[in-house]
C-alpha cells in the first residue's frame, strides 16, 4: 500500500495531468475555430495523451490499494491571441509539469518508496520529450515569423510533427 504522502503527492499529480488535458483541449478548440486546422488537430491528439498520463496514475495508485480521485474541473483559459501564444505557453506549462514530477520523485525518496519512484521514470523521460518537442515547435515559429504565408508553412510542419510523433508512438 502507498504511504498516506505518496498517495495525497500522486493525487495532486492527477489533478496537474487532468487539467493540462484540460488546457490542451482549450488550445484546440481556439486553433479550430481560428483556422488552424493541423494545429488543432495536434492540441486534441494532446490532450488525449495527458488524460492517459492521468489515467496511467489512476490505475497505479487504484492498484496499490490506495484511492485515487477524481480532481474537481477548473475552466481553462480559452482566448488567446495567436499561435504562438498557445506554444508558448504550452512550453511554459509542460516545464512547469516537470518541475511537479520531480517534486513527486523527491516525495517518494523521502519516504522510501522505491516502487513508486521506478514507476514515475516513465514519466520523468516523457516530460523530457515534450519539453524538447514543444522546445523545437517554437524554435520553428521564431524561425517562420507570423505573417500569413509563414503560419500556413507552420501548419504544414505541425502536420508532419505530429505524423513523425504518432509513428515513434506506436514502435
Ligand atoms: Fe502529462
Ligand atoms: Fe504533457
């Protein structure tokens, strides 16, 4: 069973994955509506992945004979004011969702818990992925500009990331 800490840690990491599912989704729909089909696109295939990251954390805390729960919904923002807005502030967020998964490594290390420490080094390489990834996406758009010719460039390339990404996926 998961020590009282480790499970409360492990809860408030479901709520940090349920609500960047949440933010992802915010971003998609501001995309679709604004015209930027694959982008958009992208932003849903990411909020699916956050909400197995949840997932992944229900079932490990369910399966240790601990309670996992349900987090309350928090409205994410759901205007922005372009493009590169949305990836900037994803880079932002995915390294704030590092610095959380690293809190939680530590809990686990004070409290001996080396099961759950192993289990959490999936996620430790998956936030180093999307930091490189959502690193590289913004590079791409300082590079590009945003004028109009440039942001359809954008969304090509956004098209062929998130093939090259559900390829690495499925491997
Ligand atoms: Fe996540
Ligand atoms: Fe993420």
């Amino acid at each position: 069973m998961l020590s009282i800490k480790v499970a409360a840690s492990i809860n408030r990491q479901i709520e940090v994955e349920h609500h960047s599912s949440q933010i992802y989704l915010a971003m998609a729909s501001w995309a679709e509506t604004n015209g930027y089909e694959e982008s958009s696109k992208f932003l849903y295939a990411h909020a699916e992945e956050e909400r197995m990251h949840m997932l992944k954390f229900f079932h490990y805390v369910n399966d240790r004979g601990s309670h996992a729960l349900v987090p309350k919904t928090e409205q994410p923002k759901v205007i922005y004011d372009s493009i590169k807005e949305i990836f900037e502030e994803i880079l932002e967020h995915e390294i704030y969702v590092s610095l959380s998964i690293n809190h939680l490594v530590g809990v686990c290390v004070d409290e001996r818990d080396f099961t759950t420490q192993n289990f959490l080094q999936w996620f430790v390489t998956e936030q180093i992925e999307e930091e490189s990834l959502f690193r590289s996406i913004l590079d791409k758009l300082n590079l590009l500009g945003d004028d109009k010719a440039s942001l359809f460039m954008f969304e090509k390339e956004i098209a062929s990331i998130a093939t090259s990404k559900s390829v690495l996926k499925t491997v």
